[in-house]
C-alpha cells in the first residue's frame, strides 16, 4: 500500500535553510558560504521565494507544537553508571537541538584492540535504540562510521562528517569538529580551548577506560 513518506528533514536553523538554496556553481564564484547565504537571504540567489528569518521562525514554531514529542529514551530508567546519567542530562536537549555533545569513547572491542570514537550524540539519537544503552543491555561504541574512529593496535583511523558536524582532520591544530548550524569549531586536544560555547567534561565511569563529553551551545542566528 502506498502511502505518504515522511519528507525531507526540515533545516533546524535559518542557516541551514539558507545553505540549501546555495548552488555548488555559486560557491565557485563567492567568496565564502556567509556570502552566499547573504545574497540568498537578499533574493539574489536560491529560489527567490526566500522566508524571512521571522517567518522561517514562526514556521519552526508551529512545527514544534504541532509534531508529536518524542518521549526520551532515559525516562524511568535505573541509570548505574555515570556516563549513563550524564548522557539522560543531555538527552533532551540534544534531541531539540539546543546543545550538540560529542563523546570522546575509548575502550577495547570483542577483538581485545583498543578503539576509539568522536560520536555526535544528536546524530546517534536518531539512528540508534537508546532504550537498550539506558537500560543496561548493550553499550554505546564506537564505529567506524562515527565523525573519527581509530583503532590504535592497527593504527588505523576513518573520519565522517555527519548531519551536524563537519570534521577537519588535516589542520595543524589537529582534530577539529565545525558545526553545521553556527559555523563554530570544536578543537578536542585537552591542552586546548575548547571552543566558543563549548565545555569540556571528563567522565569518571566503569563502563569504559576513557570518557569525555563536549557540549557545544548552539547559537542560532550567528
């Protein structure tokens, strides 16, 4: 039986909105994204039936109200472990798009190797049952598919942007996270500053041998 798709993803930010009118042909042109997005904003590129930033807004508004909530994965259930309570902290707030965490994860896989991950939360929440990861019975991992997994016995690392995250991998800063909704970075060396907007938390757990979760506040409208 046929029936109606869900659609595309509506953009979480005016920003996103903007960046999906820009043609590949005028960031050839332009000298930046902020310039295309500037003279889409203006009507000069894009559809030329651009919202303005309070209509776009109100739409995202009304959205809200009218979608159905989705009851979070954490509710009622026996949170043992630290990293377990930090990730319930932050689950809601990720889903709704006011923080995007990373979470640094190290441990060793069913091989006895040892892994590790940047994993966007937010991305994540969308695509796994948090249910199990809550309630005990499977462990959040890393996989190669997430923004940077690297096995350290084979010396072997894979990078991913994902919905969220941009990931700049050859800087001389080393590894870094852009975010797709402000266009902030995320740096990840401890010896570093984070980031604007940006905390870094270690998480003292048993489940793994390494844990730190940075929560990046997303600005809208930046």
């Amino acid at each position: 039986m046929a029936g109606g798709g869900a659609g595309p993803p509506r953009p979480r930010s005016y920003e996103e909105y903007l960046q999906e009118q820009v043609a590949a042909r005028d960031l050839r042109y332009l000298e930046s994204e902020a310039v295309a997005r500037q003279l889409v904003e203006l009507g000069f590129r894009g559809s030329g039936n651009v919202l303005r930033r309070e209509e776009f807004e109100a739409q995202v508004a009304a959205a809200a109200v009218a979608a159905p909530q989705k009851s979070l994965a954490s509710v009622g259930k026996e949170l043992k472990d630290n990293f377990l309570r930090a990730l319930a902290e932050r689950e809601e707030a990720n889903l709704t798009g006011k923080i995007s965490s990373i979470i640094f994860i190290r441990d060793r896989n069913s091989r006895h190797q040892e892994v590790s991950a940047y994993i966007d939360y937010a991305h994540r929440l969308t695509t796994d049952d948090f249910e199990v990861y809550f309630s005990g019975k499977k462990r959040l991992f890393p996989r190669n598919t997430d923004l940077s997994f690297y096995n350290w016995d084979r010396n072997v690392s894979t990078s991913h942007s994902s919905p969220n995250y941009q990931v700049i991998a050859e800087n001389a800063c080393g590894l870094l996270f852009k975010n797709k909704s402000d266009r902030k970075t995320i740096n990840v060396d401890p010896k570093a500053y984070p980031g604007d907007d940006t905390t870094r938390t270690p998480v003292e757990t048993h489940l793994y041998l390494h844990v730190v979760i940075y929560d990046h506040i997303v600005r809208r409208g930046t």
